[in-house]
C-alpha cells in the first residue's frame, strides 16, 4: 500500500511530516510519498543527521504551498504546483492509495473534489471523524465539510456513515440518529424535519438502522452509531466535545496537585488517567476521512506534530482497507433520490 503525504500542510511542516513519514514507514508497513519542497526536506535530513531515505519513503518535489488564506475555490487554478494539488493529482492517476494532508480544510475538499472528484452520483462529501463515547467510538458525519445542507445531503451522510462504521468500527448494524434539539419525530426546523423523514424511510427499507432523533448529550452517551448533521451543527458539536475534553482534563490535573494526598491519589491512579487522556486526544486518531469522494482523502489535524502524522497515516489504511469507496459506488442507488424529489429536497 502506498499513502501519499502532503509534507507542506499544517502548522508545523515540513518536520512534523518528514518525522512522522519517516515512523510510519517503519511502523506501519506501508510505502509513503513525500510530497513538497524536496530541497528543503533534503536540508532536513541532513540537519538530522540522515544521509539516505529509509526503505518505502520516496520525495515528489511540489514548489508550492496552499496557504491557509488562499480562497479554496480558487487553489485548483491558482496553486497548480503545490504539495497538496501535485499530492491529489498523484492519487487521481493511480500513483497511491490514499492522501493525507493537514492543510487548509476548505482548500482540500475544494480540490479533493475536482480533482479526485466525488462518487458518482453522491451530492456532497462530508467529513466522518470517530467520536469516542461511554460505551464505544461514534462517527460524526458531517463535522464541518458543508454547512449548508439538503434533507438529500443528510440522508447520503447517514447511509455512507452507516458503511464507514460498519467496516471501520467493526459494528455489524450501526445506529444511526440525527442530531436534533428533542428526541420527538416533531422536532427541529424544516431541515431536520425532511430528514427525518427520508432517513426513517431508508429505515424502513432495510438500507440502515435508523434510530430517530438524538440529543447531543445522549450521542455522548452511545445510544448511536452515527450520528448525522449538517457541517455548521456538526462542527459546533465537535468542537464543544473538544472544549469538555480540554476543560475536564484542566480540571483533574489541578485536582491532583491540590495537596499531598491528591499528588498521592494521583500515583495509584496514574495508568487510568493516562488512558482517559488517551481516549480524549486528538493525536490518536490523527485525521479524518473526507467520505465521498472516489478516493481515500484524510485530514490531518491542523496542528499535526510527528505523532499525530503517524496516526493519520494509519486512519489512510484504516481507510483504504475498509472499501469505503467501493462500498458507496456499489449501493448508490439507495441513496439516491428521484429527480422530481431531489431537486426539491
């Protein structure tokens, strides 16, 4: 399996990803292309004290960089030979399996989509980040990819989140439940309200396990799967579970140093801390899934350091090996509306 990376991408590239690349050849049994400013990667190295390439990493040199205020309808034209256009061009023409970058968000699904281009037939991709919960993980989907949305878009993201968990989580029916402000099928605003109805009539049909309506505070608690929104909600909601998982963690570690018996409790529970700050960090998932699109695309956090790159670069063959892709060609029927509805929808 070959994994094409953006090494130009994010907040601290090009170390982040010639570090983390470089792991992750070793770790993860899987070839890698670097794609971005070889020189530059080149003097790296050499800083490092590197002399060679290690097994299965390769450099594609790309001169340019997407940059973090380019307007992402534009990159396409205006920054053709940049690290994350060269790296999808790649993808596009069967030069990898999958892509990674932790570059500008609006300019990777922008250029994902006209250059790798979406399903056939799916109106929208959306992101799908694995969501940890009391009783297991969760996919959101979408958490920020559109914002403006069709009852059409939230009934593709229900029926492509249910086959991303099914092959990614290992869950043989996964619920899924559409975020809303009231479990009750009355709920929410016209949006919502059309969704509901055609996500209960996939239901009913058998294509997913449709739950109904959940609250944000029971999606925490496992009672879904999937859960889907829109990207403006989705994107509120994960950043609030972030913000809990920040604050609650501030909390315990001023708890502890309040005096010598808590720095005490501390060292008998030290193991199951660290595995709570595990379950919450970002860095063990690494990226998440632009679902929909022809081809595996990953989003690396923006802030990725070498740790986060490795877990992004294991979520591109998490990807890769689950089908995603074929898995949503192979049943677009089902999520497909009629003309005469779809464009009403």
């Amino acid at each position: 399996m070959k994994i094409i990376v953006d090494a130009m991408g994010g907040d601290n590239a090009p170390l982040a990803f010639l570090d983390g690349a470089f792991q992750a050849a070793k770790e993860c049994s899987v070839d890698i292309v670097l794609v971005g400013r070889v020189e530059q990667l080149l003097e790296l190295m050499k800083k490092k004290g590197i002399e060679t390439l290690p097994k299965g990493v390769e450099l594609m040199d790309a001169e340019d960089v997407v940059d973090m205020h380019d307007d992402p309808a534009n990159v396409v034209k205006t920054r053709r030979n940049s690290s994350m256009l060269v790296g999808l061009r790649l993808l596009a023409e069967g030069g990898g399996d999958a892509f990674v970058s932790a570059g500008s968000t609006g300019a990777l699904l922008s250029a994902a989509t006209l250059v790798v281009k979406r399903v056939r037939g799916i109106r929208r991709a959306a992101f799908g980040p694995t969501i940890p919960t009391k009783t297991g993980r969760m996919i959101l989907i979408d958490s920020g990819a559109n914002v403006e949305c069709t009852p059409e878009f939230l009934l593709q993201f229900g029926i492509m989140g249910a086959f991303y968990a099914k092959r990614t989580l290992r869950i043989e029916e996964p619920r899924v439940g559409l975020l809303n402000n009231g479990t009750e099928d009355s709920k929410g605003d016209p949006l919502r309200k059309e969704s509901y109805a055609l996500l209960q009539a996939a239901g009913e049909k058998g294509t997913i396990h449709f739950i109904g309506n959940v609250e944000a505070r029971d999606a925490m608690l496992g009672v879904c799967d999937v859960l889907v929104c829109d990207g403006f909600s989705g994107n509120v909601f994960l950043k609030g579970v972030e913000g809990t998982a920040l604050f609650m963690g501030s909390l315990l570690k001023k708890m502890f140093k309040t005096n010598l018996r808590t720095k005490l409790g501390y060292l008998l529970c030290k193991n199951s801390v660290k595995e709570l700050a595990a379950t919450l960090d970002y860095k063990q998932v690494g990226g998440t899934a632009l679902i929909g699109i022809s081809k595996p695309v990953i989003k690396a956090h923006g802030s990725a350091d070498a740790e986060t790159v490795v877990s992004a670069i294991r979520q591109a063959v998490l990807t890769v090996n689950s089908g995603i892709c074929d898995s949503i060609r192979d049943h677009i029927d089902e999520m497909t509306l009629p003309r005469e509805i779809g464009d009403h929808a």
